[in-house]
C-alpha cells in the first residue's frame, strides 16, 4: 500500500506499543487503535518525544483528588476575614503554590479538549477499542471552577463560619460590656480564634481573628450597625469583617 511506505521501520503503536510494520489495515491489530502513516504523530518512532495525541485522554484519576483538595484547602482559606492569604498567617506561599498547580491543571484540561479535537478524525478510525466513557472525571474540573467562582463572588465559606460562630461572639460583647477584660477573652471563639481585641472609642469592637499580609484582619461589631471601612463586608446583624 501507498501509504505503509511513509511508515518508518521501528514504528510503534499508541495505544499497546505493537510494532507497526507490514499491516495490510492503518489500525492496530492488537488493540484497534488507527495510525495515519504520513502523520508521526499517530505513532511512536523511536524517539522520546510523548506524541501530544496522548492527551487526547479524560483528565487521570489522580487530578479527581488533587483538585478537590485544593478547592478544599481555598475554601479553609476563604472562610477567613481577611481572604484566603489570612488564614496562612499571611504567608503567601502556600496559596500561590495552590493558584500555580490549580492554573496548571486548568491549562491541561483545556489542553486535553484541544487534543481530542485535533485527533478526533483519526479516532474515528478506531476499530473495536473505545475508552469507557470517563465522563464523570471531566465534570469535577468545571465544578471546582464552578465553586471558586461562587466563593469570589458571594464570600459564603466565611458568611457560612462566622454564622456559626455569631452567638460565641455575641456573648463575647455581652463579657465586655459586663466589664469583662479583653485578655480573657483571647481565646477560642465559636469557628475562630481571637488573638487580640480593640474597643474603638465610637463603642464598636474588634476581634482579630488572622493577619492578611501584614494587616490584622478580624470581625468587628458596630453597635450602629453601619461599616467602619469601604472594603467591609457584612456579616449579619451588627458583624463586619475589617481589616487594618
Ligand atoms: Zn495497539
């Protein structure tokens, strides 16, 4: 055949690594996979380059885990006043060594995407060997998108911790005003925990629960019920976040 002369000797299939030599078909007859002769790119030929039709492959098992952790450890990271670089302790590494990996894995999905379009006429030449639908694997990317999104634009990782916290630091306003020292009340409170306390002069106080960057960031009770700083946002009742 015409083609099977572009072929080069040490040819090697894709798919199972059978030697693709002297075929009377352009598939494999080990495991159905189809080769192109005139396209090196269809089959291995001795070199070490990995040929890119090998992304053309739902996202491995192992992202279904890495990425679920991530989204889990920014969503740790969000639930604290100050965003997700606060609750590092205002270390910054950790979290851009998250953005890194979670940038990376979001280029190699779009990358998979882009391969299986470039290889889609050849893999309709595929005889008899059809990867399972892996569907659900490239569902859990967008999803983590998804919920990354819903946290940039909704804050509801820290809505959700400081509600449930909200009565702890209710009576915690109550000790104060009953005259309590702010040093006991450094401590555990509710979901967070409070290293210092500031009793502004206009009655409103504030609770550092963590530093962004060198900032304190906390939540502060405004007895007004109006926010002290441009960037709060609210948290319910008299309950803002601050920074400073
Ligand atoms: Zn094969």
């Amino acid at each position: 055949m015409a083609g099977e002369a572009n072929i080069p000797d040490d040819a090697t299939c894709l798919g199972c690594g059978y030697r693709l030599i002297n075929l009377p078909t352009q598939t494999c007859p080990e495991c159905g996979r189809a080769f192109i002769p005139g396209d090196p790119a269809t089959f291995r030929d001795g070199t070490t380059r990995r040929p890119w039709p090998l992304r053309a492959e739902s996202p491995p098992a192992w992202q279904i885990i890495v990425l679920p952790a991530l989204v889990l450890l920014y969503l740790y990271g969000a639930s604290a006043p100050g965003g997700f670089l606060a609750s590092f302790g205002g270390t910054c590494l950790a979290p851009l060594v998250g953005m890194a990996t979670g940038a990376w894995l979001v280029l190699d999905f779009a990358g998979r995407i882009l391969a299986i379009l470039a290889d889609r006429h050849r893999a309709l030449l595929d005889q008899g060997r059809r990867e399972k639908a892996k569907w659900w694997r490239w569902i859990i990317l967008p999803l983590c998108v998804a919920v990354v999104v819903s946290v940039q634009t909704h804050h509801w990782p820290l809505q959700v911790r400081f509600r449930l916290s909200q009565p702890a630091f209710d009576e915690a306003i109550v000790q104060l005003q009953n005259g309590a020292n702010p040093r006991a009340l450094r401590k555990r409170t509710g979901l967070f925990s409070v290293l210092y306390i500031h009793q502004y002069k206009d009655g409103a106080t504030f609770f550092q629960t963590g530093n962004s960057g060198w900032d304190k960031a906390g939540v502060v009770h405004c007895p007004n019920g109006k926010a002290r700083g441009q960037n709060s946002k609210r948290l319910g009742g008299k309950w803002f976040t601050e920074v400073w």
